[in-house]
C-alpha cells in the first residue's frame, strides 16, 4: 500500500478566506445551501413577481391623462386611506369582442404553427438521433445556429425571401409562374414562427429519441412489425415526453408573439400581442393593456398547468 | 443440463448422420465486413431442428454479428442464410420466422408485461380472445401469471428475462436466437434458469440459437458448440468433444485449462506417435496414430485433471510420460486442489486432484518433489 502522505504529519492547513463569513452567515441561521436556493428566489422576486404585481395593480386602475397614464389604486383624503379596484378593463375583454377573437385567434394560430413546427422538426430530429457519432454534434450546431443572428433580423430576412419581387417569386418567375402574394398574409405568420421556434421543437425532440435503446426498435421489428407500425407503438409513444417539451417551447411563446405577427402579418392577422401593443402605444390605455396582459398569462398559464401534468403522467408510465 | 443420451433416440442427433438429415439452418460462407473490419469471415453451419446450438467466443469474435444476420439487423456481405429450405439473406427482419431474445431484454417500457408478450401477435392481426388466451399460456409457462399487469421497470432481473423469453416465444418461431440470454443475472439465478431454458426448449420443440461468452453456460446447454475465434469457426461439435477433443490450439486453451506443451514428433507409427518434449523433460507416448510427420514440430494439450500426482516415481509407459517437478502453488477449492508444479525447464504443469480423503494429513504439500504422469490418451496432439 501506498500512503499519499505521512499521517504523523498533520495535513497542511487550509486557508479559508469564507471562514469568517461562514460563520457569521451561521450565526443568524444560514447555511450555504440556503444560499444557493435564495439566490434565485430573490432574483425571480425582483425580477418577475414584483413586476407582474406592478401590471397586476395597474390593471386595476383607470385610464386618466397624466402621469402616470393611470389611476392611483391607494388615496388617501382626511386620514382615509381608500382603495379603489376597477373591474371594468377585465369586464371589457369579454364584452368587447376585439379581446376575445384576439385570443382565440392567437391560440388557434399558436396551436396550427405547434402542429406544423412538430411535423417539420420531429423527421429532423430523428434523423440527428439517428445520425452517426461524428454527425451529430455538426447538425446539431447547424440547428442553433441562427440564434447567433438576431430574431429580429431573421424575421426581417424573411420578408425579402416572401415579398412580391422577393427570392421565391422571382425565381418561380423563371418558371412563368405569376408571383404569389405571401407577405401580409397568415401564410407569412406560420412560416414566420415555424422557422424561429424550429430549435426549440428539435432540441427537447433530440434529446428524448437519441436516448432511444435502438434494440427497442429491433425488437419490434423482430416480433413483426414494418417500420411504419415501429414509429406508431414503439417510437411515437416513447418520444412523447419530448413532443410534450417542444410543443410547450413552441406554443407558449407563439401565443404572445408580436414581431412575427406584426413583420409578417396582415392587418386581417388578430393576435393578442399586437393587441397589447396598440393598447400600450397607441391608446396609451395601460390599464386595458394591463388587464390583457394578465388575461395572456392566464391563457398561458393554463396550457402549461395541463401539459405538464400530463407529462408527469408520461413520465410517471 | 444437456439432453441426457439416453433420454435421445438416434434421430435426435442429426448431426451425426448428416446424409439422411436435413439442416434446418443452413449458413453458407457468409462474411460481414464493417468498412475494413471483417467481423464474420467466410462462416458456414449447419444446424438442425430443436438443436440448442451454442455459438461461444470471446468479445470480437463475431457470434452476435452471426446472430444479428441470422435475425436480420444486419445483411451479410456475402454468402447466403436458408431458414427451413428458403433462403433469408435479403428479407427484412419483421417477416422471418425467427425471433430474438436480446441481451438487453429490449422490453418495451412503456407496455405492460402482457401487451410486451401481445406485440408481435397484435401485429400479426390474430383477434383478441385468441391473443388473450396466447398469453395467458405463456405467462403461465414462464411462471409470471400474476404479472400481466406491472410495468418492466416493476420487475426484477429475473422477471424482466423471462417476459423476454415469453414475448420471443409468443410467435411460436421456427427459429428463436439468444444473445446472451442469462448475463444480466446473478450466478445462483443463471443455474436455475439454464435449468429452465433446457425444460422450455425440449417441451416446445423450437431450435434455439444461444451466443455466449461463458464457455460453462455452454456446455450445460448445449447440444451442439460452436466456437468462434475473430470471424470464424474454429470448431464445431458437442461439449464432450470440444472439451476432451479439441482441435486446435485456441480451442484447447479456450474451453477450460488446459496445459499446453510444444514439441517434436520422434516416432511416427499407425498405433501411436513418440513425441519428444524437452520443456517436459521426458518423452510423451500417444496411444494412436496421429497425422504427422516424423521430426515434426507440434503441441500437445492435456487438461489438468487427466493428470495423476505421485510421491514415488511410477512406471511409466514405455519409458514416457513421466514428467517431474517442484510443487509451487496449492489452490484448495474444496472438491479438488489444482497444484501448479514447476518443472526442471521452467515449464509449469497445473495438476488437479480430488480430495478424496478427508483433511487429508498425508496430501501433497508445497516443495515437495513429485511425478506426474498421464495415461497414452489422455492429451490431445495439436499441429494447429
């Protein structure tokens, strides 16, 4: 046996510049640990909590010329503190029907550009899972690439390749083919998200197939199933976890989208982004904006609640 | 746990009268190169109905390559695979009537244990009640009734190996393939369930195809071994023969211990053969003929058991086979102890014996000088 050092000499002793900070961290009851889990609790109460209460509060509020652009919730008048809600912004996105055909028509677009994302990402992603070794980190690279470019830009990109005299009608032009209207259109809309949020399907996607035992698939082969019967009940079902995560990445995202929308969109393209934004800008109703941005969150919210209870439910399988 | 001779008529193996019987399995000079790996080099084997065959090899030598191209995962470079009279190579694996058993079980974890067993009768489009009562039989005859409902992650090693064993079997296949079927278990369940293998095999009737590393776990199976060594054959036969006839040098030193010592033929006669040792220091006299010639360099292998240990110096057979040395190791394992003798050339002979006599005080003991000495037949001539 080999001894690493000499136990009659003592270990050389440690300098510990958190010693002292340590202990007076222990003195009032708090350990590192605790540390690293306030960490980010107070970064989210700065960061998240405070300001949704902000738009919560503002919500509640009344539109009046000023500043700020709203009603104090809190007066106070002879010693009287008073507070006063206002329910009528909420009330409005349900009589109103702008607020209501906004959010569904997010949804349902949000909903049809998850679907085309999942179709168009998913051969991708088996593909990459399937790939040999050396190809793998390659084309996975070449999925995250274009975050190295600006969203914006991207998205700016786009309308060169779809507008009248754009890439893809001049070439069909070649062809005699008469141009074919794209942007300003809810076609540009899907393409649009379909393409920024492709990474965030294939990724979650990647990750669920390539951890895959081939020999799963050899077996079912093996107990006589053709490929398509393989995907069906040995694939599919086993990659749903993955579908679930990039269903929610691509989804949740696209409900509130704005720049898409706003680039790409008509004017017949209803999404309860550009909403807001009208609201924020052009009405200067914080307020209104206010109550439609806590009503997002809500839709938003709820999916989430959903999904991911059935993804425990995958899981827990 | 083989078949016991007795308990098989003549027919039963076919083997032997290869004229009147017709291989079920029928693998001609089949090779499979990765790129510029050959992993199976120029193959040919025949195996018969309800054969346990045994394709046994270290890690490399192609058996699960052989046993992949037989399932169908892999096509054969060249060379043909017949099935029952029909030729395989190019079908894809979900319309071969063979089934599989993977090493890794390869259980469908997001199924139960009786829609596992269900899959390949789903697929064949077999109506319910029928799929129902199929796998009700089998859970039964793999001992897992009350099973049916848990999911893979839910059941222990055991367990999981044999809904894998019933889900291979649910197809009723011609041909079931085994890759390493008792690996993943520990040894007092690998002893049981060889036992159980042995049982389901000869009540059903299938032929089965075994890949192993363990060269015990082949031998109580087996019919028939195959020993693979880089890509090919290097002997088939029964495990008597493989372990008591080996044919080559490899297959000697791979199955079992087996002592291996080179040296020179010095009389070459039909009734036997003279061979000169000097790491042995004394001649070796075989009691038949072997095809060689004289002054031929060869080896000779002879497994530690067939050797007997004396104090005083035996007769011998015509002045050979006696060979003396220094004991230098004892392993007492109980049954036996396996002494390891040093010989004057520095040649060292492992020797086992029974340990008849009880706490033995008159046994053998380290540094002592002793004889050993071997019968006419008891080693194997080796020219490869």
């Amino acid at each position: 046996m080999t001894a690493t050092h000499d136990p009659t000499i003592p270990p050389p002793r440690r300098l510990k510049p958190w010693n002292a900070v340590e202990k007076g961290l222990a003195r009032v009851g708090i350990t590192g640990r605790m540390l690293v889990l306030i960490a980010p609790l107070i970064w989210l109460l700065v960061f998240f909590l405070v300001p949704l209460a902000v738009v919560f509060g503002i919500s509640l509020a009344n539109k009046q010329f000023g500043r700020p652009p709203y009603t104090p919730l809190l007066t106070s008048e002879e010693g009287t503190v008073q507070l006063t809600l206002h329910l009528n912004n909420y009330i409005r996105l349900f009589t109103d029907n702008l607020y209501v055909a906004a959010y569904l028509s997010s949804i349902r677009i949000a909903a049809i550009a998850t679907i085309i994302t999942l179709l168009v990402g998913y051969p991708m992603a088996y593909a990459i899972a399937r790939a040999p070794d050396r190809w793998r980190n390659i084309l996975l690279m070449l999925v995250v690439l274009p975050f190295f470019t600006s969203f914006l830009l991207r998205v700016y990109a786009l309308t060169g390749f779809m507008r009248g005299n754009g890439v893809i009608n001049q070439f069909l032009g070649l062809f005699g083919i008469e141009p074919i209207v794209m942007m300003q259109t809810d076609f540009a809309v899907y393409v649009g998200i379909v393409y920024t949020y492709l990474p965030f399907m294939i990724l979650p996607l990647y990750t669920t197939l390539v951890k895959l035992d081939v020999s799963l698939f050899e077996a079912s082969a093996d107990l006589g199933a053709r490929p398509i019967h393989t995907f069906l009940f040995v694939t599919l079902p086993l990659s749903l976890p993955g579908i679930i995560a990039g269903s929610m990445l691509v989804f949740i995202p696209a409900i509130g989208e704005f720049v898409i929308p706003s680039l790409l969109g008509g004017p017949e393209t209803l999404m309860i982004g550009r909403v807001l934004w009208d609201e924020f800008f052009s009405a200067t109703n914080w307020p209104r904006a206010s109550a439609v941005a806590v009503a997002m969150l809500l839709v938003v919210v709820v999916p989430i609640m959903l999904l991911q209870r059935a993804q425990g439910a995958v899981v827990e399988k | 746990m083989a078949k016991k001779p007795q308990q098989l008529a003549i027919d039963t193996r076919p083997w032997r009268d290869t004229a009147n019987n017709k291989p079920f399995v029928r693998i001609k000079n089949v090779s499979k190169k990765f790129g510029d790996i050959i992993a199976v080099h120029e193959v040919s084997l025949d195996i018969y109905k309800s054969e346990l065959f045994c394709l046994l090899g270290g890690s490399g030598s192609g058996k699960s390559t052989l046993l992949r191209m037989l399932a169908g995962f892999e096509t054969p470079t060249s060379g043909t695979i017949e099935i029952d009279g029909q030729d395989m190579t190019e079908v894809p694996p979900y319309n071969r009537p063979v089934n599989m058993m993977f090493q890794s079980y390869a259980l469908f974890p997001h199924m139960s244990v009786e829609q596992n067993i269900a899959y390949g009768l789903k697929r064949d489009g077999l109506p319910r009640a029928e799929i129902a009562a199929r796998v009700n039989e089998l859970l039964v005859l793999v001992k897992l009734q009350d099973y049916g409902k848990r999911k893979p992650h839910q059941l222990s090693g055991g367990q999981r190996q044999r809904v894998a064993l019933a889900r291979a079997l649910a197809k009723r296949p011609k041909l079931l393939l085994l890759d390493e079927p008792l690996g993943a278990l520990d040894k007092k369940l690998r002893e049981e369930t060889q036992f159980e293998l042995v049982k389901i095999q000869e009540q059903l009737g299938v032929t089965f195809i075994v890949v192993t590393h363990d060269q015990e776990e082949a031998m109580t199976l087996a019919t028939r071994i195959g020993v693979m060594n880089q890509g090919e054959i290097a002997m088939i036969g029964e495990p008597t023969d493989i372990y008591e006839f080996p044919n080559s040098r490899f297959v000697a030193n791979f199955i079992g211990s087996a002592n291996m010592v080179e040296g020179v033929v010095s009389e070459d006669e039909p009734d036997h053969v003279r061979i000169r040792s000097s790491e042995l220091g004394c001649d070796i006299y075989v009691g038949h003929g072997v095809d060689c010639a004289p002054e031929q360099r060869l080896w000779w292998a002879i497994r530690p058991e067939k050797m007997v240990l004396s104090r005083e110096q035996p007769a011998g057979l015509h002045g050979a086979n006696v060979a003396t040395g220094i004991v230098e190791e004892i392993a007492y394992l109980g049954d036996i102890s396996v002494y390891q003798i040093a010989l004057e050339s520095g040649k060292r002979l492992r020797v086992s014996q029974t340990n008849s006599v009880r706490g033995n005080p008159d046994a053998i003991t380290w540094d002592e000088t002793v004889y050993v000495t071997w019968d006419e037949d008891a080693g194997s001539v080796l020219t490869s």
